[in-house]
C-alpha cells in the first residue's frame, strides 16, 4: 500500500471538518484564558485569538498522535508488518519501529533453541516466547555458564556474541591446559 493522495475536493471537505472540529475547543481554550465567554472569542485582539487557534491546533495534533499510534496497533495486531506500517506512513520499516515501538507483537510461538558449539564449547542459544534471547553452555574446560539472571538480548546474535566470549574464556589450548 502506498501513501494516499487525496483530491482537491476531499481536501477542501477535510479542511472545513477539521475546522469546525477546532472552532470549538479553540473558544473554550480561549475562554478559559480570559474569563470571557466563548461566543466572544472573535473579538478579542487578533494576536491572542490565532494563539488560541494555534494552542487548540496543539491539542488536536497531540490527539492525532494517539490515534495514529492506536490506528497502528491496531493494524499490528491483526498481522501488519513495520514494512507495511512504514509504506502507509511513507516511512521506512525502522522508521515505522521506532515511531510506533509497541505497534508490532512477535508471536507468542516464536520460542525455540539453536546451539552454537566454538573452542571447544557449546552453547545454547533460547529464544523466550517473550521473543527475548539467552544462552546457557559448558567450556572446554567444563566450566558452566549462562546469562546473568534477568538479562535478556533482543536478538540471536547478540547473545551469540556473549556466549562465544564466555566460550572462548573457557578453552583449552592444544596442550589441554585454559588458555
């Protein structure tokens, strides 16, 4: 899906929706500010009334914002990608991640276990069903070792890497001796 265009037409027709939507809570913001009511917003001092349409334009972005933010999880839980979240937006996958962080949930069926086996050593390398990642292994030397308790990685090769470190400390060299 690519980002839509709209017409002149729907242009001009969202335009007056979104005014007649902010007349309202740009009276009230102004009415609140000075005690006048709101019917009488448009004849104040033309400065402070465009401050109190541009205060109600913030709120309504503001709300734009959380509503996008629903739209996309929404869109997520139903089994959208980030790609396809970014493609609606015109942003890129890692653009759409990190606008809407929450917005995609792995699966909960994605726990599994790979080995990795280096120096000597072996490693298991766990994928929670939270989608997180840990390692547990046996050096060379029979030394055993795991991720640290409540630490989790957010992808394979990250805790490949610290178990290939923790792998490689417990060696043996070629006479059978750590190194």
């Amino acid at each position: 899906m690519t980002v839509p265009e709209i017409t002149t037409e729907e242009q001009i027709e969202l335009d007056k929706a979104l005014y007649e939507a902010l007349n309202p809570l740009a009276s009230a913001i102004r009415s609140r500010e000075t005690g006048q009511p709101a019917e009488r917003m448009w004849e104040a001092d033309p400065v402070e009334v465009a401050l109190s349409v541009l205060a109600a334009w913030k709120v309504m972005g503001a709300e734009v914002r959380r509503l996008t933010g629903q739209a996309a999880a929404t869109a997520g839980s139903y089994g959208a990608s980030y790609e396809q979240l970014g493609a609606v937006w015109g942003i890129t996958r890692q653009g759409a991640r990190k606008k809407w962080p929450d917005a995609v949930t792995r699966p909960a069926s994605v726990a599994g276990t790979s080995t990795l086996a280096l120096f000597g050593g072996s490693a298991e390398l766990v994928r929670a069903s939270s989608g997180d990642w840990g390692w547990e292994g046996t050096g060379a030397d029979g030394a055993f070792g795991a991720v640290a308790d409540g630490v989790r990685y957010a992808t394979a090769e990250e805790a490949a890497a610290y178990a290939g470190a923790f792998l490689k400390e417990h060696a043996l060299g070629a006479d059978g001796q750590p190194w």
